[in-house]
C-alpha cells in the first residue's frame, strides 16, 4: 500500500530492497511448487498408483480428490489454480484488474 499512495519509495533492488525481493521470490515458489507437486501426484502418480492397488498412497492424497467422482480429479488441480489466482487478486494495481480476476 505505500507504493501506491508515496510516491516517493523507490525499490532501486539495493540493500535491504534487494533482500526482500529475494525472499518475495522465494516465497511466491512456495505455492507454485506446492501446485506443481499436487499435479503431477493427481496426473501421474495416482492413476499408476490406483492400477496397482497401492491403498496407503491412494489414502495419503485423498484429501486432493475426494470431493470429486473417480476420473474427474483433474478437476483438482483446477480447483487449486483457481484459488491460487483468487489469492493472488490484491496484488494487482488497480481495483478494476482485481475485481476482474476475482469475478474471472
């Protein structure tokens, strides 16, 4: 919010500017890779899983697809995209944009 209503803060990625982009980078990784990770278990990993009868994995990432019918758990990673967008909506510079992402 102070970038929006000071004009005068620069982020010239300097000292404690160049510190705090990193860790924005490291920790807009976290969701990501927890995304790419809950894909590729529901993409790959769960169909080869379930044709071999590997209940205990099958229960351990239950919690990704059971509010879905069996063959439909892409919907899944649809579902944590969409969250993922929608909570990335504040970040957006004008209210137009982020309505526009929430409503999308």
């Amino acid at each position: 919010m102070t970038f929006r209503t000071v004009n005068d803060v620069l982020c010239n990625f300097q000292d404690s500017h160049l510190r705090l982009c990193f860790v924005a980078c490291v920790l807009v990784l976290l969701p990501v890779g927890f995304l790419s990770i809950c894909a590729w278990v529901v993409l790959i990993e769960l169909p080869k899983r379930i044709h071999s009868m590997d209940v205990r994995f099958v229960h351990s990432v239950s919690f990704l697809v059971h509010r879905f019918r069996p063959g439909y758990e892409v919907f899944a990673i649809i579902m944590l995209a969409r969250n993922a967008l929608y909570s990335l909506a504040p970040v957006l510079p004008s209210a137009n944009a982020c309505l526009l992402l929430i409503l999308v």
